[in-house]
C-alpha cells in the first residue's frame, strides 16, 4: 500500500536519494518518519548470532517500509538498506498521522495492506518452520506470484537474485541453488539465461 505522491508533497514530504548499499534507518532506531519507495528496492533484514543475514522482505516503486513500527512507536526491528540506487519520499510522524486523519480512505487501505502482510507471513513462517526447502520455495514463490493477473505456469518471472531466495527463506545458498536445480528437473519452475520463471 501507497500513499499518493502528490498527497505526501503537500504535507511537505522530504526527497532523499540512496546508493546500493546505503542504511535508510538501523534496527533499534526510533521511527521518526513514514518512508515510501519512488524508485529502486529496499531491502528489510536481520542478521542473525552467527552474522548470517536474513531478508524480511524485498520492495520496490511506491511501496512503503517501517510504517508498523512508526504506528506503534517502538523501535524498528530490521534494518532497511537500498538495494539499488533510491529515491525515497519520507514525512514526519506528526505529518502521517494528521494526513491518515484527513484521508482516512489511505488509513483503510493501510490497515488493510497491513493485513495482508502479516497473513503472509504467518503463512511463510510456517512454512520457513518445515524442513522441507522446497516447501519454504514454493510458499515464497506463490506469494510472490499471487498479485500478478497471469498465473500460467512459468509466466512469472522471479526477481530476486538465488543468494536473496536463500535469505528470504532461512537457507543456504548451496541448498537454495540445489533445490532450484531439481525444482527445474521436476518441471516445477524452469530457467532461462539464468533467471527463474515459476
């Protein structure tokens, strides 16, 4: 879910620019604003003890990130890092909230988006919770595919690199690229030029 950009410029919204790799807010930061995607992707992760990383989520054009944190006024539990070079509109909390008072059509159409995330990923956790790699591939792939109108078999394009797949499900990249393989053999995805169609 999105606010419109035209309605978060006239609340004074800030432009901010990002190259790969640039921190948008840390874990453990206070949420100060409301941050919404105007181009590139922002990943949301964790590292776990041992370092290894783990992506909560990958977003892109128009989507927003941190906002259940900013709502409830606790500190932010992942990380958001550019993924590429962003452009990012943000505006305070006071701004959001008085904008969501007057536009309450936009704070339906978050509490509803919200929703749906977190359906997601009670779903994905259960699913991340099984042993079986394919499963946690499988579940992450449908969720991906679920939004798009064509749902012929090898008609969605996957976008994230295998090492992103890895991090989103909780597996080693070698297990990923394995499980990918014989997903392939099974006729369950194929790959073309080296880009996953599921």
């Amino acid at each position: 879910m999105s606010i419109q950009n035209g309605l978060l410029h006239s609340v004074q919204a800030i432009e901010e620019h990002y190259s790969a790799g640039d921190y948008i807010f840390r874990e453990e930061s206070t949420p100060l604003f409301y941050y919404q995607i105007v181009t590139g992707e922002v990943k949301l992760n964790s590292y776990k003890e041992d370092g290894k990383e783990f992506i909560q989520d990958i977003l892109s054009d128009n989507s927003c990130f941190g906002e259940s944190m900013l709502i409830l006024g606790k500190p932010y539990t992942v990380n958001a890092v550019a993924l590429t070079k962003c452009t990012v509109l943000k505006i305070s909390r006071d701004q959001f909230f008085q904008l969501l008072q007057e536009h309450p059509d936009n704070f339906l159409n978050m509490y509803t988006a919200l929703s749906e995330k977190t359906t997601e990923k009670l779903v994905l956790m259960q699913k991340i919770s099984s042993q079986n790699a394919e499963e946690r591939l499988v579940e992450l792939m449908n969720q991906m595919k679920e939004s798009k109108e064509n749902k012929e078999r090898y008609s969605f394009e996957i976008p994230h690199t295998r090492q992103q797949l890895a991090s989103l499900t909780g597996l080693s990249l070698e297990t990923t690229i394995r499980v990918i393989k014989r997903m392939e053999k099974d006729e369950i995805l194929i790959i073309k030029n080296g880009k996953i169609f599921y």
